[in-house]
C-alpha cells in the first residue's frame, strides 16, 4: 500500500516523495554515536581509499611528459591527430569506467570497483611500458582510463560511507588533495627521467607501483556498512561501525545500525521492480531532479570545458611549443599550483560557501586566459606549432605567469566545487545523479582532450585560448543566474530551493531564515545565562 502511494506521488511529478522525508524525527535520536569521540580507524581507511585518487591523478598526469619524449620509440613520431588519440582515449576509457561502477557498485560493493580499478591500472601499465606501435599505446591508455573512470566514481563514495559526519567532508577532500598530488608526483618524475634514454616507459611503469600498494593494503579496510547493510550482513556491519566509533557503546552502535537499515529499507522499498531506465527516468521526469542535473553537471562541463584540461595533459607540450628548454620542469610549476590551491580549496569552501568562491574565482579565469590569449599575439607559431624565432623572449615569461594564477583560481575555485554538486540529488537518485556528473566530467574531457592541438593549428594559440575565456566567462554568468548557494543547508532545505527554479533567491531567504533563527536562539540563550 505505501509502495503504490510513493509511486503515484512520483508520477505526478509535482508532489515528490523522497527517502529522507519518509523518516520521522526520532530517527535521528538512533545516530548519537556520531557524536562521540573518533579513532584512527576511519582515517586509516579514507588515506589507503585515497591512494586510488592518486592513481587517477599520476595516470592523467604523466601523459603530458610522455608525450615530449616519446620521440619516435613506437614506430613513428606521432603528429598532432595521434596525440590526441593517445591522450583522450584514457578520457573515453574513463567515461566508460565510471558508467560500469555506477551501475554495479550496489550489487558487488564499493570494495569490488576498487580492487577492479587497481587490477586495470597495473595491466595498462605494463601494456603502456611495453609498447612498440601506437595500437599497444592507445589500448594500453585506454585501459587506464577505465581504472580512472572507476576510481573517480568509487573513491569519493566509499569514502563517504565509512566517515564520521562531522569528518566526512575532510576525509573527501584527501581524494581531491591526492588528485592533485598524483598530477604533481608524476610531473616531478617526468622532469627527474627526462634525460634518460625512452624514459617514458619507465614514467608509465611506475603507475602500477601505487596501485600494487593499495592492493596491499586494501584488505585491512572493511566493506562499507551500508553496503553490508544493503546486503543483509548488519553483524557485520556492527564490528565495522564499533572499529570507526571506539567510544560509543553497544547500545548506539545497535542504534546505528537501525538508523542505516532504515534508510536502506525505504530506499529499497523505493526502488522495488524498478527497473534502471525507470531510475534514471527519475532524473529527468521530475523538474526539481532536472534542474538540480542541469545546475551541478552544467558547472562540471564548464570546469572541463574551461582550459584546464589542456594545461593537464598539454602543458609540456604547450610549454615547448612557447619555447622553454624544459618544459616538463616548467609544467611542473602548473602541478604545484593546482596541489597547493586545491588545499586552499579545502580550507575555504565550508566557511565562504560554494557559490561565492565561484563568482569570485571564474572572472579571474577568463581574465588570465584572454590575457595569454592577447599575449599570443607576440609569439609567433607556425601552423605546426613550431616556433618562428627558437628564443624564450618576454611573452612565453608572460604566458607561463597567466597560466599560474589561472591555475590558482581554477584549483581554489570551480575544479572542486564541481564535484561538490553531488548534495543536490535526493538518496533515491543520488547513485545515478552521481554517474551522470562523472559522465559529463569524461565526455567534457575527452572534447577537449581530442581537439586541444588541432585547435592550436587551425585556429592559432590565440584563438584557443578566447575560446576557453569566453566559456570561462559564459559559466561564471550561468552561475550568477542558475547556481544556488548550499553551505550549512540540511538535505531537506536542498531539496526545497530546486522545487522553485534554480533556488538562487530561495536559498538566500532560507540561509536569512536560518541566520535570524540562530540569532534569536543565542539572545534567549544570553538571556537566561543573565537570569542565572
């Protein structure tokens, strides 16, 4: 009976039941033990889960050195097509990854996609060292990509499930943090190996050696409890939950496991004979759910499509082309860049709120990219993107700058807010919502990935990088318009602001309403301390 309600309140669409709301409020008094004092436990875990992000970053990195040294060791020297071949295909094999995790990652566990993911790193790996045509290379990347695919998927998921509430938002910032510090590590090593003779093979190769250590020490962490809850083990469960809360009793970790097993429950009851087009339906028949889609994959696109993801893949090369002798060395300043504001980043996001890190951060996106553009102008490149005149004058000086504070605002700003969008979907569509933001994340990638150099050629630097100034600054407008502010909202509140357009106004009356509130409760609170 109230299986066919929640469906029929769906089907009108206007009306949406969603899981959280089925839970009375005594619920939240079975999940006190998140308010007791953490071990080491859950950090031990959300580090080892994060040395899949670093896998991610070293794998898309390290293709930026490789491609200045290849020279001719697979058969040939690749010309600007093959290039990006070999670059977007790990983009694509990516693409693919994370629609595989999203769809399995119920039914075999987090822990399942995560061994998958180490098992396909370490096979494209050696395909990679060991390649001598273009065919090995490009199936070797493409083998890696869907390794990324499943850890950019995975990772963050997994991790959110094992962490205390009050320590989640840290424990996911540690996958970030090793993103970038993958992308730094592996354009260190570019630099350190770039006299060696086919170093490159030796750069690809070490991209197993983490994947090894996680598979070494994955064993020691456990399965998330929701999963063993979602499959009927909540014993199990229970020993997961006392190891992550040392300090709560018996009784609130019983309380723990019914507070996820009721969660679990309406979400199954939900989805029960549902088939998965009917659950990615959900997405789109529903307005609140389609525009929530539209506001957190729309500034994923953006952050793709945006610039950064040449200077990720390209910069070395973009680095040679403005003349630099080293241009693995140089790039390895964009890595440190993003490293260290992605740090920034983590800091800021909770206390700033997301939407105003973005608008104070995407115009100086577009600023510094217009600049590079203009400045362009006095570096003159042929139609194969070799120098006219071979010496570094002041403009590739100019260049580099721009590209750094570029960089700075990127990583401080839009490159990880976008996967913050996440909180936008309800429980019951949280699962696909989420792969279809990684999807717009790969498919944005691999446009960019594909284009970047023919771009340069048929277009010249200049016209590239307005190109990326322009989207920079079209994004920071549909932000303005179409992106609301979230920081301290309850799920409930979320919910609410998309069921009125895209909440930008909503969300500021109910951030007031709670401002005020909270005002109020502090002035009864002094006054009764007075009376006292």
């Amino acid at each position: 009976m109230r299986n066919s309600s929640i469906i029929s309140k769906l089907d009108e669409k206007t009306e949406v039941i969603h899981v959280e709301t089925h839970v009375n409020t005594a619920l939240d008094d079975l999940d006190t033990i998140e308010l007791t004092q953490t071990g080491k436990f859950s950090w031990f875990i959300s580090i080892v889960a994060a040395i899949g992000g670093m896998l991610f970053g070293y794998d898309t990195g390290i293709i930026s050195a490789v491609l200045v040294y290849l020279n001719d060791d697979l058969g040939q020297v690749l010309n600007a097509g093959e290039k990006e071949l070999v670059t977007s295909i790990t983009s694509g094999g990516a693409f693919f990854g994370a629609i595989i995790a999203g769809m399995t990652a119920d039914r075999f566990g987090r822990k399942g996609a995560i061994y998958a993911g180490c098992v396909l790193f370490i096979v494209g790996a050696v395909l990679q060292a060991a390649a001598y045509s273009l065919a090995q290379m490009t199936v070797g990347r493409f083998i890696v990509g869907l390794g990324v695919g499943s850890a950019a998927m995975i990772v963050p998921l997994y991790i959110a499930e094992v962490a205390p509430a009050k320590y989640r938002g840290r424990m996911i910032g540690l996958d970030n943090m090793s993103i970038t510090g993958g992308q730094l590590v592996s354009y260190g090593i570019g630099a350190a190996l770039a006299s060696v003779a086919h170093g490159w093979r030796a750069m690809v190769a070490i991209g197993a050696v983490p994947a090894l250590i996680l598979l070494a020490l994955l064993p020691f962490c456990p399965e998330s409890p929701r999963q063993l809850i979602y499959h009927d083990k909540p014993e199990q469960a229970a020993v997961v939950i006392r190891r992550i809360f040392p300090n709560g009793t018996e009784l609130q970790v019983s309380q723990k496991v019914e507070h996820i097993s009721r969660h679990v429950q309406d979400l199954k009851t939900l989805h029960a004979g549902k088939s998965t087009i009917w659950k990615l339906k959900q997405l789109y028949v529903i307005p609140s759910n389609l525009r929530a889609l539209i506001a957190g994959c729309g500034l994923m696109a953006i952050s793709q499509l945006g610039g950064f993801v040449s200077l990720m893949y390209y910069s070395s090369t973009l680095f040679g082309i403005v003349g630099f002798s080293n241009p693995v060395a140089v790039g390895t300043i964009i890595a440190a860049t993003n490293f260290i504001f992605t740090w920034v980043n983590l800091m800021l996001v909770d206390r700033i709120g997301r939407r105003r890190i973005l608008l104070c951060t995407m115009w100086a996106m577009a600023l510094f990219l217009a600049l590079a553009a203009i400045i362009f102008h006095w570096i003159p490149v042929n139609h194969d993107l070799t120098l006219v005149n071979a010496t570094v004058a002041w403009p590739a000086d100019v260049v580099l700058v721009c590209m750094i504070f570029y960089v700075a605002f990127y990583s401080s700003g839009m490159g990880n807010t976008a996967w913050l969008s996440s909180e936008f979907f309800p429980m019951e569509v949280r699962a696909y919502s989420t792969m279809m933001l990684t999807c717009t994340c790969w498919g944005s990638n691999v446009i960019v990935a594909s284009t970047f150099l023919t771009q340069m050629e048929n277009t010249t630097p200049s016209g590239a990088f307005g190109f990326y100034a322009a989207i920079c600054f079209v994004g920071w407008i549909a932000v303005y318009f179409c992106y609301p502010e979230v920081k301290g909202m309850t799920l409930e509140d979320i919910r609410e602001i998309f069921q009125h357009g895209f909440g930008v106004q909503r969300a500021r009356e109910l951030q007031a309403e709670a401002k005020q509130k909270k005002k109020m409760q502090l002035q009864v609170q002094g006054s009764e301390e007075l009376k006292v």
